[in-house]
C-alpha cells in the first residue's frame, strides 16, 4: 500500500496530509509539541535529573545509523505532515559571558574533603547554547555514582561541579535533589547531548511549572570549561595520589570520570575497573563504566557491565534506553528492540527510545518499523530537523519517494546548517532529475554554511551527474588542495574515478582515512576500492583490505548490516567463513541492499540458496528493485518502423562496457564479427571508462556502429540509442561495473533482451528476453522474469579471442608427471560455500594421497592460505595437501597441473568451465534449480561430458572418485577434448552465429 502524499504546503509550514495519513499523525501536527529539543541521531538518555531545560537545544551528538528494509507493517502508518510553527518555542540562543576554571578550587576541595558529597551533573563538549526557555522539576532523581561522590552520566564527557560554589547547585533543590544548572541558566539541570532527544516538555504538569528566571544580569555568570592545561594538571594530581593510594578506588574513580571528559574512552574504561576493583560501587559506575566501553568499540563488555544493573531495575528508564543503545552498537539489534520498545513505554513523552528505535529497525531491515518510530518521535518534537530526515530516509526506504522529498524538505527548512540533511536533500532531487532544485539547495546551503566545503562538494556532485566529469574533478580538486582531508570531497572523487583509475581512486579514500581513522563510512569506500584494486600487487590490496574490514566490524558492529557488502566481498575472497556468516544472512541483507540501490550486491549472493523458496525469494528482490526503478523513469519515444521483410535489414544492439579484451568479448565477439551484414546491421555501445585497447579497436572496425559514452547519464543514452531505431538491444553486463542495466527501463529499443554478464534474470519488467538453451532455462518458469529467447543447443560458443591453441597442453596428465592426482578449482571464492566445501573435502577424503590447487589471484595471501587450511582441517582433510598459485590473466597454463576440476555450487562456473574444458581438464559439476546452477551442465552437455554433471552433493563425490581412478578416460580428454568440442554446438562457432540471428528475427517479426 503506497503511502498518502504529503501536499506541498508542507514546505511552508503547513500540516498537510491527504486522507492515508493517520488522524493521530494529522492531530501531532497540528498541536504544539511537548518537547521542543531536536534529537540527536543515536538519542541515548542521560542520568535522569530533577529539572530540565524546556529550550530547544541547538546541537546533538553522535552519527545516524544507515539502514534501509521493509517490514510488515505499511508505510501510510509512519507518514506524518510536516508541522506548523509551534506557539512557544524556544528559538533564541546566545553565549554566556566566561567565568574563572574551577579546576584549581576543585583539585583543592577534593584533597581536602576526600569524603564530601559532590552534586550530580552529567555535561556534554562543546557545551550547548543558550537559551531563554523556562524550566520545570520533572521530579526525576538523579544517579549519584560510587563512594566517591562523583557524579556520572552517559554522555561522552563528565563536567565536574564545584562543591559550594553557588553557580553549580541551585539552592532551589535540596538534600537528594541537587542537580547543576542547565548551560542557559534558567536554573534548571544541565542536558547533555545525548539528553537532548529525550526531554519531556515544559508543558507537562503546569502544577510544578516555575516561575520565570530571573533576569540575566542577576543571575550568576556561567562558569567556562576548564581549559586543557587544567585539565592536564588535575590528571596529573590524581596521578601521583593513585601512586601514593594505589588501592584507592575513589582515585581511580576521579581518573576514570577525567579521562572519559577528554575523550580518553579507552582508558576511562580501565580506569573504571580498577576503581571498582578497588571498592567502588560497579552498580553506581555502571552507567559511565559502560559508555566509556563502548566508545573504545569493547561493546560486549559495555553490555555486560550494563546489563544486570538493568535487570535488577526493569523500570528504569535510563537504563533501559541506554542499555538498548549499547545493545545496538553492539550488533545485537533483535535485544534492541524490546529494550528501547520498554524505554517508551517508561517514559512516553521521550523523544530519545523513538528514534533510537527507529535507527535500531533501520539496520533490522524493517523501514516500515522504524519509519513508524520516528514519526512517534515527531509528534512529540515536530520541530525536529534530524528526525525529519530520519523519517524521510525511511520512506525513501519503502519507496515512498513523494513522502520522503516532504520529510526531507521539512528537515532542512528547521535546519539549514545540517549538512546531513542538505546532502541528503540534494541526492534525492538528483535521483528525481530535478537538477534545478537540487542547486536551489546547493546555494541555500552555502549561505547557511559560508565557510564549509560541502557546498562545492555537491556542486561537483551535481556536475558528475550531469555527465561533465572534469568539472566535477576541477572543483573537487580545488577543494581538496585546501583541505585535503576533507571526507565528502575525497569520497566523490574516488567515486568519480571509480575502476577507470582506481589508484587515484585510493589515494583519494586514503587521504580520507588518515583524517578520520575511524570513520565507518570511509573505511567501508576504502575496503571496497582496495578489493577491487589490480594494479601493482593485488594481493597486496586485498590483505590491507581485509585488516580494514577486521576492524571496521569489530569497531562498529551495529554498522555491520549496512557495510556488509563491501565486508562479505574481503571475507568471501580471503574464505573467512566465520567473520563471512556474522555478517548476517542474506534475508537480513538483501532488503537494506535494495533499499539503497545495491543491486550489484545480490550477484555475489546467488549461490546463497538451499530451498525452492530461497530461489524464487532472489527472484523476487529482483523484481522488487526493477519495480521501483521503473516506477521513476518514463520510456522514450520510438520512431515507427515498417516491420522486417526482404528489403529492410534486422537493426541489433549489443550494449556493454566489456566490448573489449574481456570475458564476456571471449563469446559475443562471433556474434560481432561473423554475421551476415547483407541481412544484419549491428549496433554497439559501451561506457568503459579506461583506455580504448585493440580488441575494442577490432570490434569497432567490424561492426556497423560502435558508440563510446563513458560516463554518459542514462537518460541522454537512452535517448542516443533510441535515434538508431533498434528492433532488439542486448543488455551483457547487467549490474557489473560500469553497466548501465537501468538504460533498460527507458525501453531504448522496440524489444530488450538480457544475455551473458548476468546469470540471473536483471529484475526489469520492461527486459522482454533473457537468453536461454535447452539445459540452462530453470525448470520452473517462476524462477524467471523474462520469456526465453531460447537457442536450440547452447547458450554460448567459444570465439576465438580466448579460445585458441596459442596456451599448449602438456603431454600426459598431471598425476604421471607430479606422481599424485590432483583436483582443483579457478571459480571465484564468492561461489564457494559450505556444502561446496563439504564436498570438496569429502572427495579428498574418499581419494588418499590427493592434492587440491587453488589457482586463484587470492591464493598468493597469507589470509586465504591460512583460512583455506582452517576450513579444510575442520573437515578432516590435512592443510598440508593444498597447494595454492596465484595469479591472474596469466592462468591457463595452470591447468596442467590439475588432472580434476571440482565446480563450486550451488552458483557454478561459466567462463572458468569453459576454460577449463579448453584445457583438457574434465569438470564435475551439480545441477540446481536456478539459472546460475545450470550453466555447467550447459557447457558440459554441450561439449558431449554430460556424464559429468551430477544431481545431488553424494553423487558429485561418487563422479569425482570414480573418474579419479579411470585413468585412460582422463588420459585421453587431456588430449581430444578440444576437437569434441569444435564438432559440437559449444565450439560450432558459425552454428551459433546463425541460430542467434534467426532467433532475433523470429521475436522482432
């Protein structure tokens, strides 16, 4: 069910909703809120205190958790109208004048009254704004921590009170109630960051409202932060007590709250435990104990500090929320959600559980969830600009994309200044095509912001978009040569580099991560970029990826769900299966992939299947991502063509960036050079972004016309091929690098057809065919979205750009010349899982003395070698019997030293089988359901070894035993199968041209 729209009054601060919006929805938008501080993205709540600011705080803390999935419930249920300005709202803010550190005065008070009571006050850095705004007591008391008598809060920082000064405590509270004043000096506590997103309003019970604060000028100045020398000089006073009182656990507690103030999280976190080693309370610590944990990335140990203080005090609210967030962070999202669910039913008016909640539904994959928990949050705080786009991300999830541009536009008009919300803005109006609009933003924002770069960033955003590449790389270049640190701008240029120049495309992401070593997002770009690099030593590249995806897991685990892709890619090639399978399972995954238009991610997860429903659920993420881009572009317009006689030649189009010295020319080329050009005209277009080579030279020479477009937008190509008035256009490169599978969507040709570079059907409606044979085509129609444009026998033939006699095969076998049989395999880790694996060392297993090779550009790694032998070790084989080469482009002559190769399944090999059979080497392969589980059997069938193509995991061991021990059977493949193959279809290279062509004639009559 589509959500309502939110009408376009919304922009001007109207509540506006179309009948789909829920009343309550319609009713919060239009009252005035509770609670008026803008929520921070992770809303973790702060001690409780016993008054709180009812002003708008002006900043927040912490990064917002990506996400995306779809769950249950609709998304009309979480669409709320933008709200009108609220009567009341605190909107002004000004600096307080600077007051003397109370550093020495405290350092002093402590020494001398090492048993005196402190005052609560939980403080953030930079210190909030101040504001005008009335407070009330909320009645909450507040946490007091340890023996000590230091007060302690979630927040990053602890700000220490002075005791007995009278600008820390405010004589109108008494005895337990003794909480500092707020930063904006309306005599109410101080709200920390992350506090923040969880204040009740100051509307809540007008019985205990104060009366209004006292006049600037009389009230006492706020005292200024103590400054870094000071700060270093009380450390270093606690320093030398705790070596006089090494067994003190009130000193290490004072260190513990000073070292988690400046950020010190690592250490605050040991010097918590040796206080409570020391006689500390770990119950009254238990809240800073476990944040100074976390903040190291030590989640699960913040989570067990945490967790039995909670459970022996199930209702309190601040326990619960903030253990929920620590829950999260830690990855443990399904414990999340009942915490942060048990917050907002402790605390309803707070805004914090909302949009924790809704962060922790994000990252579960379940939009519509978190989608509904941010629109709870609005209603309580519809002033609120990161929550607006929080809500709008989420309908941008469930593809509501009306909805999402309100939400988005709402968050910006709050607030201007978040360069979050502008850019985010700005990349939806991109997607739409509203160029325009997204510069109207881009100025916006650059007033709002004169001194930041992310203006300029987005200006060449805007320009690589529009296809003009180097502008796009002037302006980020200039950018980076001021700053050149600067995250958005690195990021954009390594994208706009991409696998054109993927050197530069990494030392820009490396700039990135010198400036910020620990930032999640450039960690994931740069271990993508890196496992995708094959210059210099790509082994190399991989290695420094994987240490990367290590540590970006283990210091960010509640980020795992949303990088897993870039994640699963290193751990799949280096075979950590362990680290591989807790990055979640692909129900979990593939719906946050969709959501951000990861399509890609789903082809390195086609052998993620065991059940019928497995399959047909990738069918349907498929289906579900074409939907959704096809409900965004319009077809272009066809001029009228007279249908195909004599006198009119069949227009084709082959559309691929991998017209070129690549796998996929190795079978399209026949198709390119041997057709009959009295009958034929043959169109293609490429957007390659690397150097022109000879085979794309020869191809050009061949064909009728040859279109380079690199880096060309996708509606200007649609509408450039359109000109040349196709019957049929041939997608080959579906969602692979630098393919342009959504061209498909514009309809450029009167009939769209799939074949080669994806072994799935691409997911569009609007892709008639896919092309098929007899063995490949599933058996059950329902695991295909197109009709079969269906060859008579093979789906593929072997040119001869990369099948020829120019690489020998050796005389005899390998087991005669090495003195042991060997198996072996070149397909991709990607394809390998654990039944394959299983497999694999079952058939070592049941033939002693063999070996197995790994002929892979992994293979070189200390990772994959390491790894590989775990994982054959754990299924009784000895490590000591791999053997493993490294290579890449240069490994045909390798399969001389393999007398067997063993297929990976369920998803098969294409290229490799047919280069494996080329070379002699016999091929057991497992037939499955699906497309990719299919094409062995096609190319075996169709080279006369269908013997070799096995139905179940046992049979597949017994084949590869039994063909272990036939050695005269090997003996003469190793020699005759190249001329088996040329008499058959899979090497009949002008059967093959002749059949497709009568085929394409057939469909466009």
């Amino acid at each position: 069910m589509r959500c309502a729209k939110t009408s376009a009054s919304c922009a001007s601060g109207r509540a506006g909703t179309s009948s789909g919006t829920s009343p309550a929805a319609r009713t919060a938008a239009s009252r005035p809120s509770r609670v008026m501080a803008p929520a921070g993205t992770e809303g973790a709540a702060a001690p409780p205190t016993s008054r709180r600011c009812a002003s708008r705080q002006c900043s927040a803390l912490g990064a917002s958790t990506s996400s995306t999935p779809s769950g249950p419930s609709s998304a009309a249920a979480s669409r709320i109208a933008p709200a009108a300005s609220l009567a009341g709202a605190c909107s002004t803010t000004r600096s307080a004048p600077a007051a003397a550190s109370p550093v020495a005065s405290w350092v002093t008070r402590t020494s001398a009254q090492p048993g005196s009571r402190r005052t609560s006050q939980a403080a953030s850095a930079p210190s909030p704004p101040i504001c005008t705004a009335r407070a009330k007591p909320s009645g909450i008391r507040a946490h007091r921590a340890g023996s000590a008598g230091i007060a302690v809060g979630p927040a990053a920082g602890i700000r220490f009170p002075v005791p007995g000064n009278p600008a820390s405590v405010n004589p109108r509270w008494s005895g337990r109630h003794r909480d500092p004043p707020c930063a904006c000096r309306c005599a109410g506590p101080r709200v920390t960051a992350e506090d923040r997103s969880g204040r009740r309003g100051a509307g809540r019970d007008r019985r205990n409202a104060m009366p209004p604060p006292a006049p600037l000028a009389a009230r006492t100045p706020a005292r200024a932060a103590p400054s870094a020398a000071d700060l270093a000089r009380m450390e270093a006073q606690l320093r030398e007590r705790i070596l006089a009182q090494p067994t003190s656990g009130m000193h290490w507690q004072q260190l513990a709250t000073l070292l988690a103030q400046t950020g010190r999280h690592a250490e605050a976190a040991d010097a918590f435990a040796r206080a409570v080693e020391n006689g500390a309370s770990a119950q009254a610590l238990a809240l800073p104990w476990s944040l100074a944990l976390s903040n190291a990335g030590r989640h699960a140990e913040a989570v067990a500090v945490l967790q039995p203080v909670q459970e022996r005090k199930p209702k309190d609210f601040v326990l619960a929320n903030t253990l929920g967030v620590l829950l999260k962070r830690a990855g443990r999202l399904d414990e999340a959600v009942p915490l942060l669910e048990m917050a907002r039913k402790l605390d309803p008016r707070s805004v914090s559980p909302c949009q924790n909640l809704g962060n922790t539904q994000e990252l579960r994959g379940d939009f519509a969830a978190a989608a509904a928990a941010f629109a709870a949050g609005l209603k309580l705080d519809p002033r609120n600009g990161e929550l607006w786009r929080l809500h709008g991300r989420a309908l941008r999830a469930l593809n509501d994309m009306d909805g999402a541009l309100a939400s988005f536009e709402k968050a910006f008009g709050l607030d201007p200044r978040n360069r979050e919300i502008g850019t985010t803005l700005i990349g939806l109006l991109l997607e739409r095509g509203e160029n325009e609009r997204a510069l109207g933003v881009v100025q916006k924002l650059r007033i709002a912001l004169p001194d930041d770069t992310m203006a300029e960033v987005m200006e060449g955003r805007i320009l690589l978009r529009q296809g003009r590449v180097a502008e796009a790389r002037e302006r980020l270049e200039a950018v980076i040569a001021r700053r050149p640190g600067d995250r958005p701008a690195n990021m954009l240029l390594a994208r706009l580099h991409g696998d054109g120049d993927r050197r530069l495309a990494n030392e820009a992401l490396e700039r990135a991560f010198a400036a910020e070593p620990d930032n999640p997002e450039v960690m994931d770009a740069l271990v993508e970029s890196l496992s995708r690099s094959r210059y210099d030593s790509e082994v190399a590249h991989l290695e420094r990826a994987y240490v990367i995806a290590c540590r970006l897991m283990e210091r960010h685990p509640d980020r795992v769900p949303r990088y897993a892709r870039s994640l699963r890619t290193v751990f799949q090639r280096v075979l950590d299966l362990p680290r591989l399978e807790a990055t979640g399972t692909l129900a979990q995954l593939a719906p946050l992939w969709l959501a951000e238009n990861r399509l890609s991610a789903l082809h390195y997860e086609l052998g993620q299947v065991e059940t019928l429903e497995d399959r047909l659920q990738i069918v349907e993420w498929h289906r579900q991502w074409g939907r959704r881009e096809e409900s965004t572009i319009k077809p272009v317009s066809l001029p009228a063509r007279p249908a195909i006689h004599a006198e009119r030649k069949l227009r084709v189009g082959f559309m691929s960036s991998d017209l070129r010295n690549h796998p996929v020319t190795y079978f399209a080329l026949p198709l390119l050079e041997s057709y009959d050009r009295d009958r034929v005209q043959v169109f293609c277009y490429s957007f390659y972004e690397g150097e022109r080579d000879g085979v794309q030279q020869h191809i050009e020479q061949k064909v009728y016309a040859f279109r380079w477009w690199p880096r060309q937008p996708s509606a200007k190509v649609a509408e450039d091929i359109a000109r040349d008035e196709l019957d049929i256009l041939f997608e080959l490169g579906g969602s692979t690098a630098m393919n342009k599978l959504d061209v498909m969507a514009y309809r450029p040709a009167r009939i769209g057809a799939s074949w080669l570079g994806y072994p799935h059907s691409a997911g569009l409606e609007r892709i008639d065919y896919i092309l098929t044979d007899p063995y490949i085509r599933p058996t059950d129609p329902r695991l295909l979205i197109e009709k079969a444009f269906e060859m008579p026998d093979s789906w593929v033939t072997l040119g001869r750009l990369g099948f020829n006699d120019r690489v020998p095969i050796e005389d005899g076998t390998p087991e005669e010349r090495q003195g042991a049989l060997t198996f072996g395999t070149m397909n991709n880790p990607y394809k390998y899982t654990t039944k394959c694996l299983d497999a694999w060392a079952a058939v070592l297993r049941a033939v002693p003395g063999s070996r197995f090779l790994f002929v892979r550009p992994e293979a070189s790694g200390e990772s994959f070698v390491r790894n590989a032998g775990e994982v054959f070790s754990a299924r009784g084989v000895d490590p000591s019997r791999l053997d493993f080469v490294g290579v890449r482009g240069k490994h045909l002559p390798y399969y001389n030293r393999i007398d067997i190769a063993l297929d990976s399944f369920p998803h098969v090999g294409g290229t490799t089988t047919c280069e494996t059979l080329w070379m002699g080497v016999p091929t057991i392969t497992l037939v499955g359901a699906g497309f990719p589980e299919r094409i062995s059997y096609s190319n075996l069938s169709n080279a006369g070894l269908g013997e070799l193509c096995a139905h179940s995991a046992e049979e597949f061991v017994q084949i590869a035993v039994a063909l272990a021990e036939d050695r005269a059977k090997r003996r003469l493949w190793r020699t005759g199968l190249r001329d088996m193959i040329r008499a058959r279809p899979l090497g009949d290279v002008q059967r093959f041209v002749d059949a497709f062509y009568a085929k394409a004639k057939e469909v466009c009559a």
